[in-house]
C-alpha cells in the first residue's frame, strides 16, 4: 500500500476551482480499484490517499490527479506494509 501526501501549494481558491475534477479522478481511482481511501488535512493544507499497487504504479497514476497536472500540490510518498489491522481492515493487508 502507498500513502500519498499532498501539500497546496497554490492559494485555496485555485484548489476550490480544481476540486470537482480532482474529486471525479477520485471516484475513477475507486472504481478501478486503486484508491483505498482519501481525506482532507486538518486544517486544509493539503490531503491524504491510500492506494493500490507498486511504488511505481502509484506514481503514474498520481500524475494524473488535476492538482498534479495544474502544479498545485507536491506528492510525497510513502510505501507501507501493513501488518497490524482493526477488525474489519484486513483487506488493506493485501
């Protein structure tokens, strides 16, 4: 699994005028099975993904995300393995 971190790096109504094509790439990143989950940080600073595949895969297919096409956010990742889950997560094992 790879989480992915983003950080803005434009000014908040240039990632409000970008949000619902990113949020569309999000639902196709569900629907084809990469996505695991996605999030917001607190405060809006940027955001937090969880997906599917290699290193490599996850950072193909991050460089379709709107915010990395326009230059508005910085991607940092990071590859985990999880080996201890809540009941009910053990899919992310996988």
């Amino acid at each position: 699994m790879i989480v992915v971190l983003l950080s803005y790096k434009v000014d908040i109504a240039e990632i409000d005028r970008l949000r619902p094509a990113h949020v569309e790439w999000l639902k196709q990143g569900l629907a084809d099975g990469r996505l695991l989950l996605a999030g917001r940080q607190v405060p809006v600073t940027g955001g937090m993904l969880m997906a599917r595949g290699s290193l490599d895969e996850v950072k193909a297919w991050a460089a379709g995300d709107p915010f990395a096409v326009e230059g508005a956010a910085d991607y940092q990742f990071v590859e985990v393995a999880p080996s201890i889950l809540a009941p009910g997560l053990e899919a992310l094992a996988q």
